[in-house]
C-alpha cells in the first residue's frame, strides 16, 4: 500500500515520461490532491496498456482509480470499479483513455485483445502472445516476464474408457516440467478433456490451472486414451405361433444407449428381429434374433435369459382338456352355455387346432370349434 499527501500513485507518484505494459494492486490514500491507484500525477507523460485495482481514497482533489491528474496521454488502460472503490478512473484534467471494468470483466481475456461491451466496443490490442497472460475468469493480466514456465503433460491412460457421449476424462494424472509449489493453484478441481467423445484413440489435454504473479506461466502438452464402444443390447418381446402359422410381426427394443442417445440419433441401418424358427418347425422354443443396425459407438449383442424373450410354438393338435378349458373361458367371455350343455368335442381324443390364432394376450378359435357367433 502507499499512502501520502501529495501525487501519491500505487506505481509511481508523478510521471514525467513514458509507463507501458504495467499495473498495480495495492491500496493508495492521500491527504491532498494528485491521487490515483497507479500514478498520482501524469504531467506531460504518457501511460498505455496499464491497469489498477487497488483501492483509492483521498481527501483532497483529483483522486481517481487510475490517474489523479492528467496532463499528458492515457491509451487502452482500465480500472476495477469494484476493488478500487471509485467510479472515476481520472481524477481532472484529460479524461480520456481509461475504462472502468467490473472485477469479473477484467478477468476476461477479450476485454483486453478485442472490442467488447465492456470496453465501449474499442480494440486495446494487447499484446498477450509476448507481454501478458490471464487466466481466464481468475486473474487480472499478468506479466510474463516474471512467472516460471512450466509445462503440465498428461500422461498416457493406463487403462480404456468405456464411451459415455461426454468428452471428459476423470482417471487422468500429470506430469511437470519443474516441481510446483503452492503457488499453482487449481490442483483439486484440474480436468482433462479429450480431442473427441468418439470412441477410438483419443488425446487428452489437462487444463483448469491458475497461479498469480508470482507464479507460473502453465502451458499443456496432450497425453493418450483409449475409448472403447459401448454395448447396446438386441431385447426381443415374446412370441407365441402354431406350427403351420407364417412367423412375422416379431418385435423388441435395444436397450443401453448413454443419456441423450436413442436409436435415431445413435446407430444407422434398419432395426429387424429374425427367429430360425419357420412355420413347419417342430413345437418348441427358439431364440429370436435383433439385427440390422450399425453404430460408430457402439458393439451390439443379443440379449439372454431371462431377460430376452422367446418364440414358442405350438402343436396344432391339443389335448382334449385343454380345448376344454379354453371352451369354457371362451364360453364365460361370450356367454355362450356351458361345456356341458354343447356337443362333444369331435371323437379321436383330440381336436384340430389350425385355425386357432394367438394374438397377444387373447386366444382366437376357428368357428369349427366353438360354433357360429349367437
């Protein structure tokens, strides 16, 4: 902090000459005139591409966050309106050449290299290829020339991620350049984020590091990581055929897309379900079969028990007691008389079946069986 009473500034208290690339962050006060938080009096000299954030107070005249009086030429600087406690960059004289950013604003690289908004729509043009650095949404610029370099390099995946449609990797680890102390900050919240969400061979690239001044100037080198697919699942519904019917309209789902993915956004190709079941295969159980689709994404698979459904087939000649129980529930549903009360079933000790139909739930007889509708 500096204090005074006089042209007290937080980098120099009068300028005579020329202050580029600079700043200061400490707090001034002062009991006269001539105060500012980076130089108290700018008589006949010149400031460019500076800032101050520290806070400003004085009891006298020309006090402002930046310059307390100007008399020369102030070009692209700034002051935090915030920190420095003051809505006046300059204090008196010329008035020009200072702009007042919030303290988020001036944690905003592109209010320093671009016409924003926040800087009245004016390019500053610094220079943060050679001279400056920010990280952004944490620091005010800093000066490259007093920071250490250092290097943050993934290291390579040990073992494959397994595609989940984000772009983030949470098992990565780092190496450094030069051991860092506690002045990197950001450690326990550092991200890795891959060159694609895509599965395949990836590259990771660490990130989310900050320090201050006297810190490290970070740059990041990418390691290696392996995103295997995902597996989507062939889930067929039950079917139920007699022997003798044509097999068709079976169905199912695919099951195992990763939040936000469906079948139309995710796979191409068109979705089928086969069974090597055909209409003269013996009564049984057969699997039934998903195909058709492909996907950049994903390995598909059939499902299997108990979770997929089966194709069982019927004989088309049943036991007497079976036609019997299926009469009398046909009876109940369509209130037709009793079992009793209707002509035996044909003689043989079994009925023929061929036109009973299934489908889904209910069961349909052929009229040969149960008679005309009343």
């Amino acid at each position: 902090s500096m204090s005074g009473t006089y042209y007290v500034g937080g980098l120099v208290g009068g300028n005579f000459g020329a202050i580029t690339s600079s700043y200061a962050t400490g707090s001034v006060s002062g009991g006269g005139g001539g105060v500012g938080g980076l130089v108290g009096d700018n008589y006949g000299g010149t400031i460019t591409n500076s800032y101050a954030t520290g806070s400003v107070s004085g009891s006298g005249l020309y006090v402002g966050a930046l310059v307390g009086d100007n008399f020369g030429t102030i070009t692209n600087s700034f002051w935090d309106v915030e920190t420095s406690g003051q809505s006046t960059g300059i204090g008196g004289g010329t008035l020009a050449g200072a702009t007042g950013l919030s303290t988020a604003e001036m944690h905003r690289g592109a209010n320093f290299t671009s016409a924003t908004t926040a800087n009245g729509d004016v390019n500053p043009g610094w220079d943060f290829a050679s001279t400056w650095v920010i990280y952004e949404d944490h620091t005010n610029p800093l000066l490259r020339s007093f920071m250490t370099a250092l290097t943050v390099t993934a290291n390579n995946a040990t073992a494959a991620k397994v595609y989940d449609g984000s772009a983030t990797y949470l098992g990565g680890t780092a190496s450094y350049s030069v051991t860092p102390d506690s002045r990197l900050l950001g450690r326990d919240a550092m991200t890795y984020t891959q060159d694609s969400p895509n599965a395949g061979s990836r590259t990771i690239t660490p990130g989310g590091l900050w320090s201050d001044q006297q810190g490290y100037l970070i740059s990041y080198a990418s390691g290696s990581l392996t995103v295997d697919k995902a597996t989507l699942t062939y889930t067929p519904n039950a079917a139920t055929f007699l022997n003798g019917q044509t097999i068709a309209g079976l169905s199912g789902a695919v099951q195992g897309f990763v939040t936000g993915e469906d079948q139309h956004s995710a796979t191409t190709g068109t979705l089928g379900w086969s069974t090597p079941a055909t209409s003269s295969s013996a009564p049984g159980t057969y699997r039934i079969d998903g195909g058709g689709l492909d996907a950049l994404n994903y390995v598909f698979v059939q499902a299997s028990a108990p979770d997929a459904g089966v194709l069982t087939l019927l004989p088309s000649t049943l036991p007497p007691q079976v036609v019997s129980t299926i009469t009398q529930l046909f009876d109940s549903l369509r209130g037709t008389p009793p079992a009793e009360q209707r002509p035996p079933p044909s003689s043989g000790g079994s009925t023929d079946f061929k036109g009973l139909s299934i489908d889904g739930p209910g069961v349909k007889l052929p009229p040969t069986l149960i008679g005309s509708t009343p």
